[in-house]
C-alpha cells in the first residue's frame, strides 16, 4: 500500500500558476519512484475567485483545503485588483484562509546554496554558509488586530497579541532551535511598544523549558541592519506578523533571490505550503519566473506529512541542478552555465529528482 495524499492546489494569480505546476511535475515524478502517490484538487484563491465569485476566498476554496492532507499555494494579487475595497482584495483571501487553517506559526527558512553565493548583492564572506529560519507568528498581531478603520482624515490599526498567542508561537521557535544550532533570537519593538514588553516577558517564560537553547532580545531596527551586516549570527529568528514579512523579504536578498525562499504556515490540522514571494505580474506567462521556491515549499511540506526521504530528494535535486549551472531568468549573471525556463527548470529538477 502506499501513502496517499490529498492536496489541495491553489495556483493563484499571476506567476502562481507556472510555478504551482512545476512543483506539482515534480511530486508526480517522485511519486514515481517513492512508495507515495498525490490526488490534486484545484480551487481558486485571490484575483482568479474575485474574477469568477466575486470572492477571493470562496466558501468551497476554504472546505477543500479543510479536507485535505495540505495545501500547496502559488501566489495571489495584481494590479488589476488593487483598488477593490479591502474585503474584495487578493490578499485579503489569503489572510483568512491562514486564518481558516490556524495556520499561526509561518516557517521560514534562508538557506544559501554555494553555487549562488555570488548572486546576493552582499560581499560572499558575509553570506557563506548562512543558515537561518524565521518563524513568524501569522495568524495575529497588527494584520488581524481590531479595531481597525480608514475614515476620510484618520485610519488606524491595532496590533495585538494575548499571551496564549505569543506561547504557543515561541514554542513552534524553541522547537525549531532544538532541532537546529539552539539559538533563538526574539525580535520586537519593546522599547517603545506594549505589546512587544508582552511578547518579551511571554519568551522569557517559555525559554525555561529550553535550558539547552540561548536567547537573544533583539530590537526590529537593529535585527534588519544585523542581517544585512552579519546574517550568520543568527539561527532562528522568532517575531511577529508584520515584522515576520518585512524581515523574511530581507533574508531572502541575503541568500540570492526571492525565488528561493519557501515557507510552511502550521499549527492546525493542515499545513500551508507557498514561495514567499508574490504573483510577480510583470513576469506572468513569459516561462521566466523562478520555480524553485514553490517546489521547495513542496518539499518542506513533504517532510511534514513525514515523507522525509521524498523530501531529501527534492532538496538534493535542486541542489544538483544549480550545481550543473542551470539557472532561471532571475538568478542568468551568476555561473549559469545554462539559463532555462519555468518548465525546463521544473523538468530538470523533476528528472534529478528520480536519480
Ligand atoms: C507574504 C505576503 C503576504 C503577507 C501578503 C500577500 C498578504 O507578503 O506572505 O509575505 O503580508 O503575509
Ligand atoms: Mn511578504
């Protein structure tokens, strides 16, 4: 017998599509070789639902990725939507399908492959061998804190953590430590504000039941400048939602491209699986956008469903093609022996990948 799944497919807008369907190519062909197998199941999400329901978040999109072992998610939004009212915004969908999931605890790893050292605008002793992940709280603080308003003159938003909120996301980064170099650096504002003096105390409290891992307060301003002056220093990064999204775009420049970061959103019962890059819809359609962080995302969402052993062979797989010098569009400059499309990408990574 082998191991079926049921996976959710929410290509999305933009680039998603291209990108969504190489990392599905090459999970076919794992299947191929690994006593696994895949049923897909397609639903809209972001601009594509807004187009046809008039919803970015249709009530069956929400049931189906409910229903499923995971949800693997390509990238929503453009500008043909960015003047509908917030409710009707891509982004909004996404937001509450995190929501819908519980998928409170965003895993984000930066992880530099040699071949590209080059590719970072940073100096390559800056950047050698960095390896950290960032675990950003999702599903609160001020994308979700109400109250919230735009009137005319003023607007507002609020953001908010209660404590259980900020334990249990400490304890997803302690976890992560554990597993890693046992470091955790927590990054708030709490010289200035309230809900970082909480968020503080609150990783203090959960440190104590990691002895063996050390901890770091960092400040948000300083933590982006320490990213870009050292980023080997850290090893796990643990902070909220929006600085979560302004510091992993950062670590992404660290290791080369935005089209190399994947990320798993977790903590419910289904687990979501997205590049962490947007729907780059200046690039749709033309087979130039970079696959390899969806199909990285693939990859982590293997391993979470404990398909390890498929997972290694994405990882590796990817690894070999950028070693052989095949490079997509965004990464042509640097030692691209070969620069190949989406779907030739997806195929090279695809056929390495049964090796
Ligand atoms: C991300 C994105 C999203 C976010 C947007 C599209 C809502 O930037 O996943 O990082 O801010 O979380
Ligand atoms: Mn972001």
């Amino acid at each position: 017998m082998s191991n079926k799944y049921k996976i959710a497919l929410i290509k999305g807008d933009g680039i998603g599509p291209e990108i969504v369907n190489e990392a599905v190519k090459v999970l076919d062909a794992i299947a191929s070789v690994e006593n696994i197998s895949f049923e897909y199941n397609e639903y809209l999400m972001g601009g594509c639902a807004v187009d046809v329901f008039d919803n970015p978040l249709p009530a069956d999109t929400i049931t189906g990725a409910l229903n499923s072992d995971a949800v693997l998610f390509g990238a929503i939004g453009g500008p043909k939507y960015d003047s509908l009212p917030s409710e009707k915004r891509p982004e909004t969908g996404l937001l509450k399908l995190r929501k819908s999931l519980n998928a409170f605890a965003n895993i984000r790893p930066a992880v530099i492959f040699d071949e590209l050292t080059a590719a970072s605008t940073l100096k390559e002793e800056v950047i050698k061998g960095v390896n950290l992940v960032v675990v950003r709280e999702l599903t609160g603080g001020i994308y979700f804190g109400e109250p919230r308003e735009k009137k005319e003159d003023v607007a507002y938003n609020t953001m908010i953590y209660t404590k259980d909120e900020i334990k249990r996301i400490a304890k997803v980064a302690f976890d992560q430590a554990m597993k890693r170099d046992k470091k955790v650096t927590s990054v708030d504002k709490a010289n200035v504000l309230e809900v970082s003096k909480l968020w503080r105390e609150v990783v203090e409290e959960i440190a104590k039941d990691y002895p063996e891992v050390s901890l770091e307060h960092m400040y948000v301003d300083n933590a982006a400048m320490q990213l870009i002056r050292n980023p080997k220093q850290f090893d796990v990064i643990l902070t909220g939602n929006i600085f979560g999204d302004i510091l992993s775009d950062a670590a992404s420049m660290v290791v080369g491209s935005i089209g190399l970061l994947p990320s798993s959103s977790i903590g419910g019962k289904v687990g979501l699986y997205e590049p962490i890059h947007g729907s780059a819809p200046d690039i749709a359609g033309q087979g130039i956008a970079n696959p390899i962080a969806t199909i990285m995302s693939a990859s982590m969402m293997l391993r979470d469903l404990g398909e390890v052993k498929a997972a290694n062979r994405i990882d590796d797989a990817i690894k070999a093609v950028l070693k052989e010098g095949y490079r997509t569009h965004d990464l042509a400059n640097f030692d691209a022996k070969e620069v190949v499309s989406t779907e030739e990408m997806g195929s090279l990574i695809a056929e390495y990948a049964t090796k």
